[in-house]
C-alpha cells in the first residue's frame, strides 16, 4: 500500500474512533496498610480507553453491574463493577460532542450527545438506536424498564417507548400500529436543568422557574408544586421503608422532602450553605454537602438533624466540617473526599473521621448509593475500586433482591461426598 494513502486511513482510523491510545498509569494504588483503618481494601484497576494528548474523563456513572466512563471526545468504556473487566469500548456520536451522563436501567444504557440519543445494549455495547431530536436534550434522560424521557431545550419532556426506537433503528419504520415515534410531549415552557427520576408510575422535575412537577408515564399531570427559590441540585428519591418521597434542595438554603404521589410537603430543614451535589439518601438518612461548610445528615422520617454525644457528654448535630464530595457507603461508615482530597471513612452514627489516605491523582468519583463499592478516578480514565474489607459480593443498598446469592460450591468430588447425608440414600425395598 502506498504511504500517503496508508497515513490517510490511519488518520481516519484515530478520528473516528476506531484506533484509541491507553495512557500510562495515573499514579500508584492505596497500600493495604493505608485503606486499613478505613476498613477498605483493594478491589481492582482499570484503565479507559481514551486518547491522553487531547482527552480527559467528562462522566463517571454506574449501576448495579457496570461502572461507565465516558471521554470528552465521546468515548465510553463500560467495566464490570465488580471484578473491573473491560467489557465493551465504543465512540458515541461525533467526537467532542457535549455529551450527557450514561443512564441505565437491566439492559439499555441511554446517552444523549449533540442532538442525537443512543441507546446500546449495556453488556456488549450493541448499538439499539439513534434518534435525531429535533431539539437537544437540557438535561440527563430518565430511564424506565421499557420507556425514556427526555428534558429537552424548548421547555418540554419527551417520552419514548424503548421497543418503539430499537424498531425504528432495526427496521427504518415505526412497528406496525404506531403512527409517531413518541409516546407523548408534555410541553410546560419551563426549562429543565436536571435529570428527572423516576419510579414505574410518576416522572417527577424541577424547572429553571422553581417548580416541581410530576407526571405519570403516560405523560399526564399529576401535580405542580411552586418553590421558593431556584434549585440548586439535583432532585433525589427517597422510596425506602415504603416512602415514596422526592427530596429538594433549594437557594433559599432549605431541604425539602415531598410526598412523590401527591406533592405535600413532608418536611424541610434549613441549612447553613446551599447544598450544589445531588445528596446521598440511605436507608432513613439523607446525607448532604453543603458548599464551603461540610457534611451534614438529617433522618428522612422525622426532617431533623441526626445527633450525636459530644466529648462533654453532651449532644451535638451530626456535621463533618471540610467535606468536599461523597463518595459513598458501608455498613456503618460513609466515605468522602476532604479539602485536602483525601478519602476520609467517617463513622455514620459519631461522624468522627476514622480514617483517611491520599489518593493521589484519583480525583474524580462517583456518589455511590447504588452499592457499597467506592468507584475513583483519574483524568486520564485510570479507574479504581474499592470495597469493605473482607466481602465477597457487593452489597446492594437500594435494591437487596437483585443482590446475587452466594453459594459453596465443594472444591472436589470427595469434598461433596463427605458433606452428603448418609441417610439420604435410596430407600431399601
């Protein structure tokens, strides 16, 4: 082959994402003697796929199975969350494209980039669709089982069947009986700024112009709620112990919780910052940053601050000044970043600091409420996974069903032999 033209596909190979280059490693992992008293250790590293002369890491997500990592010129590398094996490498729409953050649910990852949203198949990557949308997307998609929504720039929310897009992209026609790729648009005029969440029956938002609004699947009212103030953070769910509640924070420096069926306010809290990070809700606690304060964490149940026994043996409220970030949580511990970007492992009833490490260049990290694994990062999409020492499995904090089952399986025939009941026999006749 002759060279220009050599060069010539090399060059479309690099700009079109088929050839990408894995920079060296971002910096040396956490000695086992240092994640000790954070009751940590070593889970695994991995490296993303990415270009380190012109990329950096935009995004850092996960699910249950898989910790996605998503360049600024558009590529995304999935792992497995728990042993870290690369699963699949791909260049999602055009390179540099604004891109939102992954959005997954049991099978579909969802990406909105410039004005078009893929869909792949999260385990192999498999692209299932690509639409075109007439507007781009304002915010990150909610993702249901079998729907997407999507906050666009006009001021409106999309919905689309996820069955109806894979058709589209499989086919080049909608599926017999459907006459429009959409479900429905709920227009509201109001720009949303934040991924709307959602459970099977309601949609719930905030828009730029302090409302909450929620709205059921099938793209009708369900209640609008006026604010006092603008929204500073992205809207959580609380649906633990049977709640069914949206958590607000807002600039007015309150926390609010509102019931997600009918919108009455169940409690508010005021804060002495305003909280800027989506906060990390636990079981009955929701933990928060406020910014250039400190961590802080109120009971979702009664809306008052947790307290704890000070050295005077008297009572204070449960607040870790210095807090930049969450990173996630354990049994009895909660793990954040400090000003001086140490991991930190914080006891979840005393919030004293047990324990910190230096993490070097891992600067970026994921608030973690799915799990108990700790997901960091650097810049140059070197991954790291940290876990409570001495597990097996992850735990799953906000879906225990799903957790996978751990089962002893006999290292030998004769091992399974001894273990077998010798009057489980057959019955002589």
């Amino acid at each position: 082959m002759p060279r220009p033209v050599k060069c010539f596909f090399v060059f479309c190979a690099v700009l079109f994402g088929v050839v990408q280059i894995r920079p060296a490693p971002a910096g040396a992992v956490p000695a086992d003697a240092q994640l000790r008293p954070l009751n940590l250790e070593f889970a695994w590293r991995s490296q993303a796929i990415l270009d380190p002369r012109r990329d950096t890491v935009a995004h850092l997500t996960n699910d249950e199975e898989i910790v996605y990592v998503q360049s600024t010129s558009g590529t995304v590398t999935a792992f497995n969350a728990e042993d870290g094996r690369q699963l699949w490498a791909r260049q999602v729409g055009r390179s540099d494209a604004v891109s939102m953050r992954a959005e997954s649910n049991e099978d579909v990852v969802v990406i909105p980039t410039g004005p078009e949203a893929w869909g792949l198949n999260k385990f192999s990557g498999d692209v299932l669709f690509r639409y075109r949308m007439r507007v781009p997307a304002s915010a990150g998609p909610a993702l249901g089982p079998a729907a997407v929504y999507f906050p666009v720039m006009d001021g409106s929310l999309h919905g689309f069947a996820l069955q109806t897009l894979i058709h589209l992209e499989r086919y080049d026609t909608l599926p017999p009986g459907v006459s429009q790729p959409w479900l429905w648009h709920f227009n509201l005029n109001e720009r949303i700024e934040y991924p709307p969440v959602t459970t099977e029956d309601v949609i719930a938002f905030t828009t730029k112009n302090r409302s909450l609004f929620s709205i059921s699947t099938a793209g009708r009212t369900v209640y609008q709620q006026f604010l006092r103030a603008e929204v500073t953070a992205p809207p959580v769910l609380d649906l633990h112990d049977d709640r069914f509640a949206i958590l607000v924070a807002t600039s007015d420096r309150n926390l609010y919780s509102f019931d997600l069926k009918n919108g009455t306010l169940l409690w508010y809290v005021p804060l002495e910052r305003n909280i800027e990070q989506a906060p990390l809700v636990l079981h009955n606690r929701v933990y928060f940053v406020m910014r250039a304060t400190g961590m802080a964490a109120v009971s979702t149940v009664s809306g008052k601050y947790l307290e704890t026994a000070d050295a005077a043996g008297g009572v204070r409220r449960w607040l870790l000044r210095g807090v930049r970030s969450m990173v996630g949580a354990g049994v009895d511990r909660v793990y954040a970043i400090d000003s001086n970007r140490r991991l930190i492992a914080v006891d979840a009833e005393t919030a004293d600091v047990q324990g910190a490490v230096d993490l070097g260049d891992f600067t970026m990290s994921i608030a973690n409420a799915i799990t108990d694994r700790l997901y960091v990062c650097s810049p140059s999409g070197d991954v790291l996974c940290l876990k409570p020492r001495g597990t097996r499995f992850a735990t799953f904090l906000q879906n225990p069903a799903r957790e996978p089952l751990e089962v002893d399986v006999p290292a030998t025939d004769e091992e399974a032999d001894r273990d077998e009941d010798p009057d489980d026999g057959p019955l002589d006749e």
